[in-house]
C-alpha cells in the first residue's frame, strides 16, 4: 500500500508496528535509508530489532514530537504510525514532516481503524476525514485515504 521503492529514503515514526517498520525497510535496499523515531525508550529497542529481524540496516533515534533533527528534504517518504494512542500530536509531527519531506514526496499516516488512535481523531464513523484535514492544512496536497480495509487505514498526502 506505501509504494515504498528500492533506494528511497524512509523515515518511520511511532512504534506501535514495529514489524511494518522493518518490512518497509527491506524495501529500500542498500541503496536506500530506512530511519525510525522512537517515542519512547524501550521502542528504540523494537525498532532496532524489527530491522534485525529483516535483515536491513536501520538507524533508530528517540525524539519528542516535532522535534525531528533531519535536514530539510532528507527523505521521499514519511510514515506515521498512528496505531497507538502515542502519536498523539499528529499536527506537530505533520508540520516538521513537511521541512524533511522532499518536494513531490509523500507522507502517510497509518492507522488501526478499531479504535485507541490519535486520540479518537481517525475513529471511523464520520470522523475519518480529519486524518485528510490535518494533511492537508500542513500543504500535504492532494490528500487521501489509500486503503481502508482489514482493519487498517492508509491515509496518503503529497507535499507539493
């Protein structure tokens, strides 16, 4: 569903998914980079190991939320891993994803759609749009949501 390509630059936040993390990160290859931001200190340890378990390099950092020490336009595509309740300031995330994404990449949100998410922004039943609201008041245009099926959401913003 990310469309993530061999030797693209992927940066990963949140680790409520580790094992997505680490199969995104099998898709960049050698060529590529596969960064992950930690909230907290003992998801530093799950994200290193989901790289481990993959068989890729991977480097692992733990931030607070906007705070994101990259320099500008270092990646193609940003992940956000919205499945637990710890990725609770999307629009801090969203504003300084937006400094490190590269012109033309794409950053998407991923979320379980069962509830506990972002605080209850992306529950479904006529909430869902906030997710595209968010993206799209950081510049992130056009937005969308790519997949919504199997208990997952893919929502997908383009920075122009």
């Amino acid at each position: 569903m990310t469309g993530v390509r061999l030797g693209e630059r992927l940066l990963y936040i949140g680790a409520g998914t580790p094992a997505l993390f680490g199969a995104l990160a099998t898709k960049v290859g050698l060529t590529g980079r596969a960064a992950a931001i930690a909230l907290e200190k003992d998801e530093v340890g799950a994200l290193e190991q989901a790289g481990v378990d993959a068989g890729v390099l991977v480097e692992v950092t733990r931030v607070a939320p906007g705070t994101l020490s990259f320099d500008r336009e270092s990646f193609d595509l940003i992940v956000i891993d919205a499945t637990t309740g710890k990725v609770d300031d999307s629009a801090r995330w969203l504003g300084d994803a937006a400094r490190v994404l590269r012109v033309g990449g794409r950053l998407i949100v991923a979320e379980r759609t069962g509830g506990g998410l972002l605080g209850g922004l992306f529950k479904p039943g006529g909430r869902t749009d906030i997710a595209l609201r968010l993206l799209e008041a950081q510049g992130f245009k056009p937005a969308r949501v790519i997949a919504d099926r199997d208990g997952w959401r893919f929502t997908e913003g383009l920075r122009r």
